[in-house]
C-alpha cells in the first residue's frame, strides 16, 4: 500500500518534458515485453522514527490491458486492484489520476518511456544490470520524494522509493513469471476492475 500511496503522488508529476531518452531506448530493449507479468515482492520501510523496517511480502499480477493486482500476504493480507481509471482496496473505490496506470504500465510491464513526461532520468545499462534514477521535475512533488531508484536486467527486479523526509522503501521483485493466461482468481480480481 505505501508503494501505491507513492506512486500516486508521482502521477502528479506527469506534465513536464522528455529526459534520459538514450538510456531508456537501450533498457527497453532489454525488457520482456508480454501481456502477463507475475511474481513475488518483498518490501522493506525504513523510518527514520524506528530502529528495524516495517516489512510486508505478498504477490504481484500484471496485465497489459487490465490491470494490476496487488496482493500483501505479511503481515496483514490486503488486496489493492488497479487499472487506468480505477484503483480498489479494502476500503472501497478510490479516485485515480488519469497517469496512475502509466506508472504501473511502465514499470511492471516494460514502458519506461511512460516515466519521462514526469522525471528527470539518469542512468547506466551495464550487459547484465541496468540503473535509473528518477527526480520528480514538480517542485511541490520535490518536497515529498528525493528519487526513485529502478533496476534490473531483462525485469524489474528492484525499486527503491527515497523519501525528502529521509524515509526509504525497497521492494524487490522475484519469481517472475510470464504465463500464456491469467488464473480463474485472477480473471476474477480483475472482473471487479471492470466497469
């Protein structure tokens, strides 16, 4: 949920210009590019109040044209379902900026040229990892988050959120998956994503 929360204030920042185009190209071009994208996440919050990170694991459900389902099995189980004009949780329907399905778009399913109208990007593409970094380009958006941190090789492997208040949260990916189609529990999930 604090991955979403974040990434929600991100999509704020979807007005600006195109950076780090060459290095974006190069990644792209790396990245498994199928309708279903699956596996496992662990996320680790760091809080600048606590000693130990607040760590939470669960499972993770791309597809190309409906969606994302989010799933948190540790500690708590949670449900979060998202798409381009609907995000569901636990709690009810929530409002969706119009961007919010890029985000998860470019990074579950290989779009990174969906990140460059809202950050600045730098990055490196080495023959087995590649880096990006990416600074919000909103001012007020520069208040809340420092950068985003995404790596991998031919996935996501890695995201690191970094806080202006000097929180950090680091998911990293595993297990993933393509398959040909989407489980019975999954083509369910996503029925209630549709209209």
């Amino acid at each position: 949920m604090i991955l979403i929360k974040a990434l929600l204030l991100y999509c704020l920042a979807f007005s600006q210009g195109v950076a780090g185009e060459a290095v974006l190209t190069e990644i792209a071009a790396r990245l498994a590019k199928t309708p279903i994208t699956q596996g496992d996440f662990h996320q680790q919050k760091h809080l600048k109040v606590l000693h130990k990170p607040l760590i939470s694991t669960g499972t993770f459900t791309y597809h190309q044209s409906k969606g994302v389902i989010w799933k948190t099995l540790t500690p708590v189980v949670s449900l979060l379902l998202v798409n381009e004009s609907r995000l569901l949780t636990g709690q009810g329907e929530q409002a969706v900026p119009a961007a919010f399905g890029k985000v998860f778009k470019a990074m579950l399913g290989g779009d990174l040229a969906a990140l460059t109208d809202g950050f600045a990007i730098t990055g490196t593409d080495q023959k087995t990892v590649w880096q990006l970094a990416l600074t919000p380009k909103d001012e007020m958006l520069q208040k809340i988050i420092s950068t985003m941190v995404l790596s991998g090789d031919t996935e996501l492997r890695w995201l690191e959120i970094r806080e202006a208040g000097g929180n950090v949260t680091r998911i990293t990916f595993e297990n993933i998956t393509h398959p040909a189609q989407l489980t019975d529990e999954q083509e369910a999930d996503f029925e209630r994503l549709s209209p």
